[in-house]
C-alpha cells in the first residue's frame, strides 16, 4: 500500500473514492448528490446568465434552489450515517478501526476531497445566500411579488421623489438586527399573502416600523436643510373656462444650521438635537391627538392638553409616541392624490387641456365615481368624457378631439395611480400628515386649543409656518416681482 503515493493520478482517484462511494453507495445520498449538483450548476448558470430575471423566476432562482442545494447537502451525509447504522447493526463494521494515520493515502485522499467538495460547497452556498438576501431586499421583490398586495404602494412610489431609494432603505435601514426583524415579520407576509388573509387595505400607521430618524436620517438630517421653501400651487376653478390661480407660500422649512448648531424653522423647532416631543394618540390612525408633552434641552417638560379632551384613565397610562419624521412626513412616497390635486396637477402640466370647459369639474367627477376595478374605470372614464363632449359641446368635441383624448388618458393615468378597489384603497385611505386642507395634518396639535398648565398655546399663527405671499390670485405680484411668471410650477407631492 506504501508505494501507490507514486501511482498515475486516475488511479489515485479512485483509491481515493473507494471508501467514500462504498458508504455513499445508497439512495439518500445519491439523491442528495444529484439534488445538490443540479441547483448548484443551476444557479451558477443563472449567476452568470441571467442576473435579473424576473420576480417569479428570481423566487425560483435565490430562494427554492439555494434550499434544494443545503437540502441535497444535508442528504448526502445523512445517507451513509444510515448505511453505516446498518452496517453496524448486522455487524458488518468493524469494531476497531485501524490508527488513523494521514501518511496513508487510504485516508489522505478521501479527506482531501471532502475538503476540496466542501470548501466549493460553502463557496456556493454564500453566494446563494448572499444572491437571495440581496434580491429580498430589492425594490423588485418588495413590491412585485406579492403583485396584487402592494400594487398601491408600488404605484405611487414609481412616481414619488424617491422613486430611485430602494424600499429596505426605509422599511429596514442598515444593521442586522433590523434585518432579521423584518425577514420574521416578512416571512408572516408571504404567508399572508400565499393565503389570501391579508388586510385591504393595509392598515396605516405601520406598527413598529423603525424609528424614521434610523432610516430617513441615513439621506437627510436637520443639518442639510435650513432655508425657507417658495411653495407655488396652482389651482383650478370648477367654471366652464377653469379658471387658473395660484397659491405662493414661503415655508419656513428650517433645520439645524450646520455652523452654528442653531436650530431654525419647522424642522428645527420639533427635531432639534435634546428636543423630544411625544404625544398620545386617542385613535390608531393618529389623526386625534389630545396630549402632547415637551422636553426641551434642560428645560422642564411641559404638557399641553387639548381643552375639551377628556382623557380615560387608562388613555392616560397608554404608550405615548415619541415624535419623528414620519408623524409629518407619512407619505414621503405612498403619496397618494386627491382627485381635485391630481387634476390641477395634470391641468397645470398640460395634459389636460384647461382649454376644455369644465375640464376640472368633469374630471373630477368621472374620478370620484365608483367602479368595480381599474379596467372598469379604464374603460367608462374615457368613455364618459367622450361622451359628455360630443353631447353638451358638439363644436369643441369636433375640434379639441386630441385634447379629449389626452384628457381622458390622463384621468385614466389619475385613478391608477391612486385608486385599487382590489385592496380596498380609494381617494383618501391614506391621510397625509403635511399641511392642513385635506387632513387634520399639523392642526392635530396646531389648532389653537392645545395648552399647558402654563397658559402657552402650541402656535396657530398662519405666520409660524409660512408667509402667505397670494393665496388663489390670478396673477400674484410676488411671482411677478421674483419673475416667476413663466410655466406653472408643479411642486411634488
Ligand atoms: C422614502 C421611504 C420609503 C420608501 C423608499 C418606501 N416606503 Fe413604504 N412606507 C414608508 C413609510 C414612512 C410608511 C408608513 C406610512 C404610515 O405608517 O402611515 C410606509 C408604508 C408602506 C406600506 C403600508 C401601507 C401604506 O401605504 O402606508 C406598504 C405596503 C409599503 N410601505 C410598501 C413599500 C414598498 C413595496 C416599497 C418599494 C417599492 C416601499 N414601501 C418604499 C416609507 C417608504
Ligand atoms: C437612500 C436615501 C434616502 C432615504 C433613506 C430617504 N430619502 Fe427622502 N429623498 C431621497 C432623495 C434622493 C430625494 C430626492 C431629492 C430631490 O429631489 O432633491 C428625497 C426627497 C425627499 C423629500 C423631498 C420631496 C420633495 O417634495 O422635494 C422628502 C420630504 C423626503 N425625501 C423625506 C424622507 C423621509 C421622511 C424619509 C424616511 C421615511 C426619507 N426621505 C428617506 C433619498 C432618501
Ligand atoms: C413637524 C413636522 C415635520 C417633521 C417632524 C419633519 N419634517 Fe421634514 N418637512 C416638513 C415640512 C412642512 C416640509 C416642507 C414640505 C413641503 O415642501 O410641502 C418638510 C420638508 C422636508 C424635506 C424637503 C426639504 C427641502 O428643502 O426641500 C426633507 C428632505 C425633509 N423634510 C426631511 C425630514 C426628515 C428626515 C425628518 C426627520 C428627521 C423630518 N423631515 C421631520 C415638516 C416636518
Ligand atoms: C404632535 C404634535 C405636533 C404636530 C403634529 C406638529 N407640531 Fe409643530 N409644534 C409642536 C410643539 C409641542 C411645538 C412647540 C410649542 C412651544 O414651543 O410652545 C411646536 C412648534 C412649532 C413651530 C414653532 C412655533 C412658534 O411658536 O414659533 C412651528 C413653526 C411648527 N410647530 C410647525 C409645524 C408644522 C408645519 C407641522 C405640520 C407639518 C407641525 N408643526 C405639526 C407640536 C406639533
Ligand atoms: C403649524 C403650521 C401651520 C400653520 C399654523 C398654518 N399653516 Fe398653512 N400650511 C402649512 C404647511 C406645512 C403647508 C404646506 C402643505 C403642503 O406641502 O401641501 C401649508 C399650506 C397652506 C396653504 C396652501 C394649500 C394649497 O395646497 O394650496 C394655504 C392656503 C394655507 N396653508 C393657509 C393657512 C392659513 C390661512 C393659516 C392660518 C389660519 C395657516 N395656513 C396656518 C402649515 C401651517
């Protein structure tokens, strides 16, 4: 046996396998063998053909053939454990083995192999790994895998400033305990969806979702913005000529000035470094808040109560909130419209004629009517504003027939991109915490009946947030002045 250490290498090969497939000579593990080598070559294929397929396929790929590869691997061992109990029990095993000695090549070379397969093994199975937590993490599988749960979301995402950030920036943020938080919670999801049992809509707040400063403050912090914000809305009338007016607010955004470390503005007032603002919420929305409590940098904390709130006690034991970015910013890119915003928006972009008569009033609502499905509402929406041309305003049916046509494009464009009847979500599921026309939003505590022991009011002057430059004027002097007069400013939502 000493003198094969010079024998030709195919030789020394198979001495080398002899004792490893006469143990691995058994069904479980030929069948391991052959799981694990198909998805390993399958997945190097895919690797390095076919990096982004699609979110079905990407399923298959990094989640269902890294588990077939550890299955196959498990089975591989456990087969000839159970041939080699066999063995034992019909006394086939020798009971004393001979020393193990790694100058015989009866047992280097197995070993050699076994190292050599299993350091190949974990190579593939890290990038597996790897390949799978990275595609679960990405904007594909988010928000197109489970296509009919978050289409809401999807939709108005696409068409969001963050359109480019990827959803785990914002729903997970950076570290690992996070990570697998939300795989846990992920995991419930998918069943969730696989069943059919998830809630329409999705209900809002998101519990537990990560404290906004962890993820929202990994791209902006109080110290990047500081200047006042020109705000131009543009508006349109319900007449028949749609009369145009603008909106002109200076918005005192604020936030931590980076030299001086003074705090300024809107951000700096509620965010600012040793500021902490936490509130009760009396409903799950948050959109009824009796209670705010403030704790400035050394100062004492200071309550104010909403005047005609009567708190339970238990409402007074209850959590409190501390508050975040997302308690103004909740839609920093669900931003779903409101029909009357939408078709300004689309009237002020041009893509609905203000030309037509009654544009604004008809869009609006075709818009609001109920249908039963978004190819519903693709088909009658168009129809109806077709119609309701050729009949009330033959002459300009005939002439604008392309503005029609675009017109009712656009407002088809309006409700997909804000109304899923399938999830339950229409015009204003969602609440928006900015401002205060369409929703409470900074009223929830700005509304002038929120005070401290003290006698202090949290602020209602319109002038606290922002200067009111023209509000609905048709020409206002600011923008005239600044020499803003030109295209109509579309401001994101
Ligand atoms: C800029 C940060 C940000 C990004 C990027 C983002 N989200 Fe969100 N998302 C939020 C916030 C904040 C909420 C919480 C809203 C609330 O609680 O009222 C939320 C809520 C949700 C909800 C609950 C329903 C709702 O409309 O509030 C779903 C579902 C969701 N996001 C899915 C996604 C998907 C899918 C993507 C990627 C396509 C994504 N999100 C990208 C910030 C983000
Ligand atoms: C991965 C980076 C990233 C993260 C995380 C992120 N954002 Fe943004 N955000 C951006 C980018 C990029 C823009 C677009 C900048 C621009 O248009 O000037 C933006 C724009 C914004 C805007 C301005 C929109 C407008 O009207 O101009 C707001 C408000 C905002 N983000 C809030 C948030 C909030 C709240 C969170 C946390 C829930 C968050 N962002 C998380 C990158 C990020
Ligand atoms: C008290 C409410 C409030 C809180 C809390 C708040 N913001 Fe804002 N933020 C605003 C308002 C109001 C604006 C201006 C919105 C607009 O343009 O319509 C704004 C604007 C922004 C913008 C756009 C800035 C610009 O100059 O265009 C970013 C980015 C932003 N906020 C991020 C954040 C982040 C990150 C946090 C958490 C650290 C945060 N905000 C907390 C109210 C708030
Ligand atoms: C959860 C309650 C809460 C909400 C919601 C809230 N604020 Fe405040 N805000 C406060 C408190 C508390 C103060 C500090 C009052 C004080 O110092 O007496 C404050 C102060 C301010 C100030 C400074 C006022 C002054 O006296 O100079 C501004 C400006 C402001 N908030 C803007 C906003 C805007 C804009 C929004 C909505 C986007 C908003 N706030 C939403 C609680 C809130
Ligand atoms: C606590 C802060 C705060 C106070 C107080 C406040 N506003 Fe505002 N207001 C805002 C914010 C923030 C926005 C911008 C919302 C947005 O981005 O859509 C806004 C927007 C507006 C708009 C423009 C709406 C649009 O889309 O055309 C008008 C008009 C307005 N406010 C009027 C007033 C008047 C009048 C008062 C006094 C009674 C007042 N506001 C008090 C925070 C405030």
């Amino acid at each position: 046996m000493a003198n094969r250490s010079h024998e030709p290498l195919g030789q020394a090969l198979r001495h080398g396998l002899e004792p490893l497939v006469y143990w691995a000579n058994n069904p479980a593990t030929v069948l391991g063998a052959a799981l694990t080598t198909a998805s390993a070559f399958t997945m190097i294929y895919s690797w390095l053909l076919w990096p982004h397929a699609g979110p079905y396929a990407g399923i298959a790929l990094w989640l269902v053939l890294p588990a077939f590869f550890v299955g196959g691997l498990i089975l591989i061992p456990a087969g000839m454990w159970r041939k080699r109990v066999m063995a034992y029990r019909g006394g086939l095993v020798p009971t004393k083995y001979p020393p193990l000695d790694l100058n015989l090549p009866l047992y280097r070379r197995p070993l050699a192999i076994v190292v050599v397969l299993t350091c190949v093994n974990i190579a593939i199975f890290t990038t597996s790994t790897y390949r799978g937590v990275t595609y679960m993490d990405s904007v594909q599988f988010c928000g197109l895998t489970c296509h009919k749960v978050m289409a809401p979301e999807y939709a108005a995402y696409q068409n969001s400033p963050h359109s480019r950030v990827a959803c785990a920036s914002c729903h997970i943020g950076p570290g690992a305990s996070w990570f697998v938080r939300s795989k846990l919670s992920g995991t419930k999801q998918v069943f969730a969806a696989t069943l059919n049992t998830y809630p329409r809509p999705i209900p809002t707040p998101v519990e537990n979702l990560r404290p906004a400063r962890e993820t929202c403050e990994e791209c902006h912090w109080p110290a990047k913005f500081t200047a006042n914000r020109l705000l131009v809305r543009d508006h349109f009338a319900d007449d028949e000529k749609n009369t145009a007016t603008r909106t002109v607010l200076l918005l005192h955004v604020g936030g931590e000035d980076v030299l001086s470390g003074k705090a300024m503005g809107i951000h700096g007032v509620h965010m600012a470094q040793g500021t902490v603002i936490e509130y009760l919420p009396a409903d799950r929305q948050r959109q009824n808040i009796p209670l705010v409590v403030l704790r400035r940098k050394g100062g004492e904390p200071e309550t104010f109560q909403q005047e005609d709130a009567r708190l339970t006690p238990e409402q007074q034991r209850a959590p409190r909130r501390t508050m975040d970015c997302m308690d103004c910013h909740n839609r920093p890119t669900h931003a779903f419209e409101l029909p009357e915003e939408a078709v300004d928006r689309m009237l002020a972009a041009g893509r609905i004629s203000p030309a037509l008569p009654f544009a604004k009033k008809k869009g609006v609502e075709l818009l609001k009517a109920v249908y039963g499905s978004q190819q519903e509402a693709g088909e009658k929406i168009p129809a109806a504003f077709r119609d309701y041309y050729r009949t009330t305003y033959p002459q300009a049916a005939a002439e604008r027939a392309q503005d029609i046509d675009n017109g009712a494009q656009a407002l088809v464009a309006i409700y997909n991109r804000n109304v899923f009847p399938q999830m339950n979500v229409a015009w204003g599921t969602y609440p928006r915490n900015i401002g205060h026309m369409n929703w409470p939003g900074c009223f929830r505590c700005h509304d002038g009946s929120h005070k401290s022991a003290k006698g202090s009011i949290i602020n209602n002057d319109c002038g606290a947030c922002h200067n009111l430059l023209a509000m609905d004027e048709a020409a206002p002097k600011i923008l005239q002045d600044l020499g803003l007069t030109g295209q109509p400013q579309a401001s994101s939502r």
